[in-house]
C-alpha cells in the first residue's frame, strides 16, 4: 500500500520563494504530495511548471492541480460556458507541463436547471474538454471531478461517479469532508461509511480509477445548506480521519491524501502520523 500526504498549495511554512524548491521543503518535512493551486487563475508560465515538475519527480513527490474555481459547467450563458471550457483546458495543459497525474476542478451549479438536467450539460461539456484536450495534444493527465459540499453545487457522489462514467479521462476525486458537509453531518461518522464509499467506486469505475485515489480531508463546519468552512483536524467538527485511515487499510487502495486545513502541512503531516500509528498497531506497517 502507497500513501501520499501532502498540503493544497504551497505549505504555510516554507521559506523560499521559488516553487520549483517546494518538493525537496516537502520530503525534508516527511511529505510526499502536494495539489498546486491555481485557483484563481492559471498563470503559471510553462518553464516554471516544468521545472516544478523536474523537482517533484527528483524527490518523488506526487503531483495534482486544482483548476480555477472560476468554472460553471452547466451554465445557461454561452459565454460563461465558453469560458469555464477554456479555463479547464488551460490548467490540464498546466497540469501536463509539471507532469500532474490528475486536474481537480469543481463542476459548477445547478442553477435554473434541474439536477438532471444540470448535470447533462456539464458532461456535454466536459466531452468538449476531452475533445479540445486530444486536438491540442494534451496527454498523461486525468480529469478530476470534485465531490463538492455545498447543495447547490453539482457534486453529490453519484453525480461525480455518473461523470466519470460518462467520460474517457475523468477519474473522481473525493472530498470526504464536502461528502460528509453535504448530507449535513448523516454520512461518514462510522469508519464503515468510507468502506463502502471505496469499494462501491471501484464497483462502478474499476480499480484503475482509484490507483491511485486522490483524497481531500480536512475537518469542516456545516450548516443546512451545506459546507460553510473548513477547521484544523483535532477540532472536533468531523468527520474523523481515523475512520478514513482505518477504510484506507482494510481495502487496500492506494491514496493521495491532501491536506485542505487551514494548517496545511501540519495537519498532513498529523494525519500521515494517524495512518502510520494505525498501521503499526495492527501489526501491517
């Protein structure tokens, strides 16, 4: 079993100023992950993500992007379509150039549309991608719908398994955290919720789409309409870490764990100590 921790962005306490030097801060901190955040934009020049990409393959560091939030999938307005397809484009060419193996992206909103209806469109769409991502040559990456933990957003765990279903680069990524937010507080209190979750995605997708399986956790606040925002692990907001670790080891599957803490790195380096204390007490690490 692979596991790989590592913090959303460039961890809170690294010293330096070039992003190529992140992946050798990290391994020095015992981590070996890191999702580049180009989040509002993707403005990273093509030389600096493939010197990033150089560094994070000399000290073994697994690589993902998140693309801009800036994307709605489903919308109504051609122009923002349009635009949400370009920006998506745009951060799986980014993503190819640091050698990422997954681009994380959000999906969009229901918005005047019924969730059938919302989630068709943004697969129509995301067929565009794949098609725009084979004409520019834009190879070696997976495209990555998020779970989302917000009700107005498309991202229930059906949804993304439906996408992933639907497309021929698409692989999830699951936020149990937004998961966990979204059915405000009713799934993933008990280590068996992530069980289940594990297996029914390699039931439906196969086992190549979770090899690895990118994760995002961090502890999170909800209110009734979801996800309102994210706390340091140990808060006591839920859902436990623990049970996530236990359901990694009793299936088997290896992870991408990314740490969306406001503490980052400290909270990626406590949960890897979590999964390795697990480990070593039942006799497998």
């Amino acid at each position: 079993m692979r596991y790989y921790f590592g913090p959303a962005g460039k961890p809170i306490s690294f010293p330096g100023r070039a992003i190529e030097d992140i992946p050798k801060f990290l391994r020095e901190i015992g981590l070996n992950a890191m999702e580049y955040e180009a989040v509002r934009s993707v403005r990273i020049s093509e030389e600096r993500a493939r010197a990033l990409g150089e560094r994070a393959l000399e000290f073994n560091v697994k690589l993902s992007l998140h693309a801009p939030y800036a994307l709605n999938l489903a919308a109504a307005s051609e122009d923002t379509l349009n635009n949400s397809i370009a920006r998506l484009v745009a951060a799986t060419r980014a993503s190819m150039w640091m050698k990422s193996f997954i681009t994380v992206f959000h999906v969009g909103y229901y918005g005047e549309y019924s969730r059938r209806e919302a989630l068709k469109r943004a697969i129509e769409a995301l067929r565009r991608v794949e098609m725009l991502m084979e004409t520019e040559g834009i190879v070696g990456v997976w495209l990555g719908p998020e779970t989302m933990g917000k009700l107005r957003q498309i991202g229930s765990l059906e949804e993304v398994l439906d996408i992933c279903k639907a497309l021929e680069k698409a692989r999830p990524v699951i936020d149990f955290p937004h998961l966990y937010a979204r059915s405000r507080g009713e799934k993933y209190r008990h280590y068996r919720d992530f069980v289940e979750t594990i297996e029914l995605l390699e039931r439906e997708l196969g086992t190549e789409a979770i090899k690895p399986l990118h994760l995002h956790f961090t502890e999170v606040e909800y209110g009734s309409r979801g996800e309102i925002r994210h706390h340091p692990i140990g808060s006591g907001y839920g859902p436990s870490f623990e049970n996530l670790a236990r359901a990694l080891i009793e299936t088997g599957v290896e992870a991408v764990i990314i740490s969306e803490s406001p503490l980052l790195e400290k909270d990626a380096i406590k949960m890897k100590k979590i999964l390795e204390d697990i480990l070593s007490s039942s006799g497998s690490f």
